[in-house]
C-alpha cells in the first residue's frame, strides 16, 4: 500500500463538475445498460440477505459497503477500457483489496458511531428534546431544533466526504484504508461544492426515476456507483472525457 504523502494531490474542480460526473457515469453505464442492471440488481440482493442476518446484518452490510463499491468501480473502469463486462466484476473487490476495504467499511461505521453519540450528547447539552406526553399526539420538539439540525447535517456531510472516494483510493490508488479516508477527505473539503452539487442532483434523479413505476432505478443505481469512479478520476486520477453536450442524461 501506499503511504499518505505518496497518494496524487487531489486536484481543485467546478462545482459544475459535480453535475458532470454524474453525466459521464450514464456514459459510462450506457454502453452496456442490461449487464449494469445486473450488476446492480444483484448487489440489492445480496445487501437486502445480508441485511437479514440477525444481529450481524447491519455491521456486516457497512463491512462489505466497500468492497461491493471497488467491484463497481472496477466494473466502471473495464467498461471504459472497451472490455464487456459479466456478473463477476461485481465481486472483483474481494480479489483486489479485500481486507483494506473491510477496514474502510469499519471505519466509516466508527466513525459514524462516534458522531452519533456526539450529537447525542450535544442534543442534551443543547437542550434538544421530543416531548410526547399522549401517545396519540404529535411529538413536540423543544429547544434550537435548527442549529442542532445544521450540525448535524454538516457532520454527516463531513463524513460522507471522507468515505466517498475511500473505495476507489484503495482500489485504484493501492491506498491504505485510513490513508483513504484522510485523502477523501482532504479531496471532499477541497471540492465539497461539486460534492454536493453531484449528491442534490442524484436525490433529484432518484426521485424523478421513480415516477414511471420506479423503472428508472434500475439505471439509476448503476449511475450512483459509477460516479464515485467518474469523481475520483476527474480529481485523482486523468479527466474523464466530456460528455456530449447534445445527448441529455435520461433515466
């Protein structure tokens, strides 16, 4: 693995460009649409029989987060390459880099151990609290119900930007776990515009797949994971080439 300082300087980019990797993704997935679905299909599964594991679903799911993450990038990348794709990509983190992702998955949901009981605490000291004295009443919140809000959505938003790229630094850059969530991390404030512009329009896209019978998930699950592989190119790695202006992202 390589250390920290070794890791390519994230470059600086256009909040635009978060838009942009979500449109070379559809590029990207567009070449092979019915395998992509597979593959995202198949994922759902797994998660949703994971998840049903007693006890241990839940930390189990957060584990394997990553590693199922690396087989969509690599998928994203042998795509790219001209190569055709098959059901296997999807479980090509497990050959690559399987014991770093696990522990990026395990760090990332210590992570948000930590700062869920931080807010709890803060919550207290804040003076939060949902009063509901009849049960068939609608809970009342007390206390600077927004300002604990915007904390804690800034936190989750922090977070969010230090296990974005994490997948794709260990896979493709051979980064060590913690070493990937730092340079996500570093990259995500650096770019946190065009982070946030690509996480607005992919909660729009979702819900605008969802309207002709929910039909248009099935690419727009292929498109989510792909743009973690169009993002870390356009920051880490060469640019990803320039959607055509004229052919609109459609889901």
């Amino acid at each position: 693995m390589q250390s920290f300082d070794a890791l390519p300087a994230p470059r600086k980019v256009a909040f635009g460009r978060g838009w942009r990797w979500i449109v070379e993704a559809f590029y990207i997935v567009r070449q092979q649409p019915l395998t992509w679905v597979l593959l995202a299909l198949a994922y759902l599964v797994i998660n949703f029989i994971v998840n049903m594991i007693p006890l241990l679903g839940g930390p189990l799911s957060f584990f394997l987060a990553p590693v199922f993450a690396a087989g969509f990038i690599l998928a994203a990348k042998k795509c790219e390459q001209g190569s055709e794709l098959e059901l296997g990509d999807l479980f090509a983190g497990f050959k690559t880099a399987l014991r770093p992702l696990i522990n990026v998955g395990m760090l990332y949901l210590a992570i948000l151990i930590v700062i869920g009981v931080a807010l709890g605490l803060l919550m207290g000291a804040m003076g939060v609290s949902v009063a509901k004295s009849d049960p068939n009443a609608i809970p009342v919140i007390a206390g600077p119900i927004a300002l604990f809000a915007f904390i804690g959505g800034v936190a989750i938003f922090l977070v969010s930007l230090a296990y974005w790229f994490a997948p794709a630094l260990v896979t493709l850059n051979q980064a060590g776990p913690w070493q990937a969530i730092r340079a996500s991390l570093q990259a995500g404030l650096a770019n946190w515009g065009a982070v946030l512009v690509s996480g607005l329009m992919l909660a729009v896209l979702a819900f605008i797949a969802m309207i002709p019978l929910g039909l248009g998930l099935l690419l727009w699950f292929p498109v989510l994971y792909v743009t973690a592989y169009t993002g870390w190119k356009d920051i880490f790695g060469q640019s990803a080439a320039p959607a055509r202006p004229d052919e609109p992202v459609v889901f």
